[in-house]
C-alpha cells in the first residue's frame, strides 16, 4: 500500500505524498495509536501544529516507530505550523525549535505559518483581545531562514487567500511551497486553486471530508446527495470519493481518523478514479465554508474589521 501512494513535486524539489494524516482534535492518549495504525498502513505523510497541542505524543510515537524499524526519518513527510502567537521573527525560530523537541526531530518537511493573523506573545486561546497587526513580510522572512538553516526542508502558508498569497509571492525570497486550505466537495476554492496552479504553489486541502467529527460545526459535506450518489454508483464510500475529487483536482489531502478502518480506506483513493461525466455533477454541490473564524477579527484590534476582510472576499 505504501509504495501506492502518488507524491506531487513542490517548487523546490521537495515530494509531498497526496494523502496525510491530519491530526487537528486528534485528542491526548489517542493521536499516538493513531500514528503507528496509519504508518504501518501505509501513511507517510503526518500533519501537525503547535496548536494542536498534541506533537508530545506524536514525537514519542515517532521515536518508536523509527526504533521499531518500521520506518526511516527520510521516508515520512511531517509538516508542522507557526502559531499566531510566535510571529514575531525573534520568536520564529523559537517556535520550530519547541515544534522539533516535542516531535524528537531535527527537521520538519514543511513548516507553514498557520493564519495571515497575529496574537500577543504567550497568549492562551482565541480571544479577539489578543490580536496585534499583522506583518506577514517579517515573519516570512523569518520563516526563510528557517529554510535556510535546513531545519524546514520547505516552507509554505496556511489559509491565505488568492489576494494575501499574490502579495506574499511579489516580495518572498523564497516562495510558498504550499498553501493549506479548507477544501472539500462543499467549498472548492476554485478560484484560489487556479491561482496556486499558475504560480506553483501546490494546495494542501484539510478538511477534505468536511470534518465530520468536530464539534466546532455542523459539517454535511459527506451527506450531499450528489457525492451519496456518485459514491454509490463506484461502489465507493462517500469518503473515498470526496478524497478521490481533491486528488483529481491535483490537491494533497488531510483526512483526519483516529479509527483504524477509517484510516485505511482513506487510502483507497489511487487505483480508481472518478470518470468525468460524474466528476461535473460536482459544480452543482452548494458552496460554503465551514470554518467560522470571526475570533480573528474585531473592529478596533488586529489586521481585520471582518471575515470579508480576512478572505478578502472568498467568502
């Protein structure tokens, strides 16, 4: 299964592997069991973040697989994410350091800054009280030397827009090599991935099933009658076909399961394909995004007066 998965070149030269565990509400006592199921399926692409809160147990689990022999360090992909809170370019390098001691590694993948959003130092939740003006040239910046020093093999974005993306490439050294969204069958970021497409920067789509087990929204992604019905006309599950759509619109993917089943049919995605008279019923699936984020903005403080402000626009 493991040599089944496809990988996709970034613009350094660096191979993402098309499906990744996502690990965000992954909880304590869990995430690690998590880990060592998908590896030894097959998994060899992680997604972490600090503010996960989970890369403690993540790291141990890595230590022992790597112990165990069941994988090398080189052959995984880790990705883990600059929190809102670090953007100051002294704490940048900081926050990788904290990130690789909690992982046990001495690189990453792929490091990303998580929001084009910045909170007061040491800060603890989402709290609009916490927020600061932004200054994404900075703290690119910062996150260059990263890629420099070797300790981010590449380094990328998380939840920028088409608008903050164009502005980071007309100033950044080093290019994104990835933007990591929400994308799914309900929001399909077509104009974003357009965009991504004709730059080189490869989107990453979490949430690619809609997140059906958050509780911090209703998410109805994997009920859409339209993805049922393509689902049951390939034998597939509605997740697997949700998964196959972000493939074939040359996206990586981050299904998130704690639930070894759910794991390795989220796998399942390589040997198939959606034939392209059902791949456009999908322009008839109602847009919207799930991930309501109206903490990171505020009228007086911040970068943001509005969400409209937030996405500009890609509502």
């Amino acid at each position: 299964m493991a040599n089944a998965i496809k990988v996709f070149e970034l613009n350094n030269g660096a191979k993402i592997p098309l499906v990744g565990l996502g690990t965000w509400q992954a909880s304590p006592g869990v995430v690690g069991d998590a880990i060592s199921t998908a590896v030894k399926i097959g998994y060899r692409h992680i997604d972490c973040a600090q503010m996960y809160d989970n890369e403690k147990e993540i790291g141990a689990a890595l230590k022992k697989l790597f112990e165990d022999d069941v994988v090398k360090r080189e052959e995984l992909f880790i990705t883990s994410k600059l929190w809102c809170t670090d953007h100051d370019p002294q704490d940048v390098p900081e926050a990788l350091n904290r990130t690789l001691q909690n992982l046990q590694l001495d690189y990453v993948d792929l490091y990303l800054m998580h929001w084009p959003v910045r909170m007061k130092k040491g800060s603890v939740g989402l709290n609009p009280e916490n927020l600061l003006p932004v200054d994404i040239p900075s703290t690119w910046k910062a996150m260059e030397s990263l890629y420099d020093s070797g300790k981010a093999r590449a380094i990328g974005v998380s939840n920028f827009s088409t608008k903050k993306l164009e502005n980071l490439l007309e100033l950044a050294r080093v290019p994104p090599a990835v933007n990591q969204v929400e994308c799914h069958p309900s929001w399909r970021q077509a104009k974003l991935r357009e965009f991504c497409t004709s730059k080189g920067v490869h989107l990453s789509a979490y949430f690619p099933l809609g997140s059906p087990g958050t509780t911090w929204f209703k998410s109805d992604v994997l009920t859409n009658p339209i993805l049922k019905t393509v689902a049951e006309k390939l034998d597939k599950s509605p997740a697997q076909v949700a998964l196959r759509w972000g493939l074939q619109m040359g996206n990586s993917v981050l299904p998130k399961s704690t639930n070894e089943g759910r794991i390795r049919e989220n796998l399942d995605v390589f040997d198939w394909s959606i034939p392209d008279d059902l791949l456009a019923k999908f322009s008839d699936i109602e847009q919207a995004r799930l991930l309501d984020v109206s903490f990171f903005v505020h009228e007086t403080l911040g970068s943001y007066k509005s969400l409209e402000e937030l996405w500009d626009g890609e509502m």
